[in-house]
C-alpha cells in the first residue's frame, strides 16, 4: 500500500494549532492537496466531535 509523510512547521503554538484543526469552521479554508479534494462544508453529527462523527462535504462531490 503506497504512503506519503508529509512535514510542516507552524508559527504556533501546539495548543493553538489543535484549536485551529478542531474549528469546524475553518476546514473549508483547506482547498485540496494533490488527489485530496478540497472540504466544501463539515458539520458534527450528534454535538459530538469524534472523527467518526464529523460529515465532510469535499470539493469533488460538490462539483459532480
């Protein structure tokens, strides 16, 4: 099965970082990366956030 890592480094601080990742509101500002679509709307299903709990809407499905 094919893999990538990818690294980055941010001028935040870690607990800043995870706030910014956890805001629902801001998943729409990642656009896509390379065959990853881009995330149009994402919504928590129940008022709990759990990945497994989370609905993306991406890019792709949203121009099909």
């Amino acid at each position: 099965m094919p893999t990538f890592t990818t690294e980055t480094t941010l001028p935040a601080s870690p607990a800043a970082t995870f706030a910014f990742i956890v805001d629902l509101t801001k998943w729409p500002l990642f656009t896509g990366y390379g065959p990853l679509p881009g995330i149009v709307e994402a919504s928590v299903d129940g008022g709990v956030l759990l990945p497994r709990a989370v609905e993306r809407h991406n890019a792709a499905a949203a121009r099909a």
